[in-house]
C-alpha cells in the first residue's frame, strides 16, 4: 500500500504519521504543499496534524489554498480514500471535503492529553476492525478542535452513519473536552472514502507511549 502525507509550512506530524504507517509495513512518501500533483500510485493520502501556517487566520484555512490541496480534492472526487488528522481535519473542512466549522475550544485553552473515544459506527474503511461501541484511547492536542454543525447538516450526518467517533470516558459515558456538538471528535462525507478526526491516531502506536489503540484504526486503510 502507498500512502502519501502531505507537509505544510508549520506541520508537525508528517514524520509520526509516517512512522505510523511504516510500521504497519506500508510504502510512505510525504509531498510539500506547493506540488500540484499527489504520487499517481497513491491508495490513501494523510492531511497530518501540525500548524499549518502558524494558524495565523483560522485553522486550515490558508492551507486550503495550496496547490496540493486541487489535487487532494480530485483525488477524493475520484473515490480516493482521505484521512485528515487534527489540522488535517481542520483543512478538509475549510476545503469544503467535510461538512461543518471548528470553532476555539470552549474553555479557550489548548488541550493535550489522552482522551477516550467512542465509536459509533464501523461501517466504513477506516474504523473497519473496531466495533461499534468500542472505546479507543487515543492523544488530543488542539486548540481548535470543537466542532460545529448547524442542525439540519448534523441529521444528515446521523442519517448517513457519517459520525464516527465521539469523546468519552473509559466507561462510555459521554466526556466533551472542547466543547464539539454531540461530542463529535470524527466524521465522514458521504461517500465515506474521506474521513477526518481531531485526535492523533499516529501517536497511539505503542503501549509503551500510553496506548497501541491507534493501530487497529490506521489498519482499516491497509489493502
């Protein structure tokens, strides 16, 4: 499998994604933000976490205007598979690739920390090897992570099964630490091949960091 991460001004998670993926035993290259091409043998392409542009507007939104970015949105148009972690989230969202806005988080401060996640629905490529119902520990590091969706947008979302992830505690029960409507930490367009999230699966590769939960939801990607 060929997995291409791209790398903004600012990003400062190519390499963990990197790391990530090549010790699940895939081929990674990572691709600069002004390339107007992505790699033609790409199977899934990574919008890493960072701070794109130092976040000096919003976040991701001077990234969105990057020439890779055209060619990202092809991609996805195309059926190819997109994951966007943390900021990667964050420009899928300006780009328009997935519905809703990030707004600060509630209490204004940046927030790093492990964090449970729920799943609530599995019916996709990348949470394929979690159940629904499963609770995942994974590491948070955002100041911009809580998500907003007007209701009408948020139905569609439950109706097309494309909330995938919310935050709670190691019980289940619901535990919202940025503030996100419904307790969102990650979604999916419709067409379910471009997913984004705001915690760092990348990071959650090893017990010994805290939690190897991150490998079996990178795995789903694996052809």
């Amino acid at each position: 499998m060929n997995v291409t991460v791209l790398q903004f001004p600012g990003t400062n998670c190519e390499f963990d994604t990197k790391y990530a993926f090549e010790r699940l035993g895939q081929n990674v290259s990572i691709v600069w933000h002004e390339e107007e091409q992505i790699p033609a043998n790409s199977d899934l392409v990574v919008v890493p976490g960072g701070f794109s542009y130092g976040d000096y507007l919003r976040s991701g939104a001077i990234a969105r205007f990057s020439p890779v970015m055209k060619a990202v949105k092809a991609y996805a148009d195309r059926g190819g598979y997109v994951l966007g972690i943390c900021n990667g989230f964050q420009i899928l969202l300006e780009t328009h690739l997935l519905p809703g806005a990030m707004k600060r988080n509630e209490n204004l401060h940046f927030i790093s920390k492990h964090q449970y996640l729920k799943v609530e629905n599995n019916d996709n490529h990348f949470l394929r090897k979690c159940e629904v119902g499963e609770r995942l520990n994974i590491p948070i590091a955002h100041a911009e992570g809580n998500y907003f969706i007007e209701e009408d947008g948020l139905k569609m979302l439950y109706d097309n099964g494309q909330v995938l992830l919310t935050y709670c505690d190691k019980d289940g029960n619901p535990d919202n630490p940025n503030g996100s409507v419904d307790n969102i930490a990650g979604i999916c367009n419709k067409e379910k091949n471009v997913f984004g999230l705001m915690p760092h699966p990348e990071r959650a590769m090893e017990s010994i960091l805290g939690s190897d939960d991150g490998v079996k939801m990178l795995e789903g990607f694996l052809t």
